[in-house]
C-alpha cells in the first residue's frame, strides 16, 4: 500500500514507535485503523488476487457505528474491488462501507456520504471575519434515506474535509 495510517513497520508488529503511539494517544489514528490496515497489507502480500492493494493509499477509517468511512487516495475508488469490499465487511462485521477519496472539497464528500441521494446544492459562504462555511442542500423527501442525521453529517464532513459546512433541507 502506498500510504497507511501509521507507519508500516509498526501496523506489521503489532508495536508502535513513538510517533506512532503519540498520534494513537491523541486520537489521530485508531486500534481499528492499525487493524484494517494489517488486514489489508497481509491479503496484499498473500492473495495475488489482491496484489493491485500496492497502489492504494489509505489514510483513515471512521467507524461509525455499523458503517465505517474509509479514506483513500484519489482514483482508488475504482481499483476497490466488490470482493475486497466483501472481504472487508466479512472479516470486520461492517453492515455498510463507504468509499471516500481524500480532499478538503467539501462536493465530492457530501455526495459520497449521501449516495445514492443526490445534493441539489452547495454553495460558499464568505463571512465578514474572512473565513469561508458552506451550505449544503439536499431534497427533504431523501432525509430518511440517508445513514445519519443532519448533525452527523455536518460532523463528519468537518472531520473528513475541515470545513465547515451547514446541512439544510429544501
């Protein structure tokens, strides 16, 4: 895998260098994130069939009850096979994945987050103190399709992007 949440001697051991524990102890990364991530190197290294895990880039895992948001690089997307998702599901009890490239843009998470619902649209807020929010909008008849409520997704797209960004229904 091209990049991990921690460093790969570490995920291998099952022991953190220091850095590695500081960023555990400060809540950058997760025991779950060191696990998948194990689990991901070694089906890389023992399954040919899961060799094209080299090219993938995995920053983060966000386990939100039965759903995980997994982080990775932009255009591995597509190379995330259905039988990876499978096995990911299997292996970690996960009723429900959702695949989100890394960026600060706040579109393509919402999107991501709300799929397959669509966002009707998202506009940049400039407040007076130069900082910059957006405002999200999606159908209020989609509100009970989506997995979280209107704060989880203000939340997490906080957290997966750090901008601001108001949810409203229309």
């Amino acid at each position: 895998m091209k990049v991990l949440p921690a460093d790969k001697t570490c995920i291998n051991s099952g022991f953190l260098c220091s850095n590695c524990q500081a960023r555990l102890d400060a809540g950058e990364i997760t025991e779950f994130e060191i696990d998948l991530a194990r689990g991901l190197i070694e089906l890389e290294e023992e399954n040919e069939k899961f060799a094209f895990l080299k090219d993938i880039s995995f920053y983060k895992a966000i386990d939100y009850e039965d759903v995980i948001i997994i982080v990775i690089g932009k255009k591995d997307k597509l190379k995330f096979t259905p039988e990876l998702i499978d096995w990911i599901k299997e292996t970690y009890e996960i009723d429900e994945i959702i695949l989100v490239e890394k960026t600060n843009k706040p579109r393509p998470v919402v999107e991501a987050l709300i799929a397959p619902n669509k966002l009707v649209s998202l506009n940049e807020i400039f407040l007076a103190t130069g900082d910059i929010q957006f405002r999200a909008v999606l159908w209020e008849e989609d509100k009970e399709n989506f997995l979280f409520t209107k704060e989880e997704l203000e939340e997490l797209i906080l957290e997966l992007t750090g901008n601001i960004t108001r949810v409203e229904f229309e």
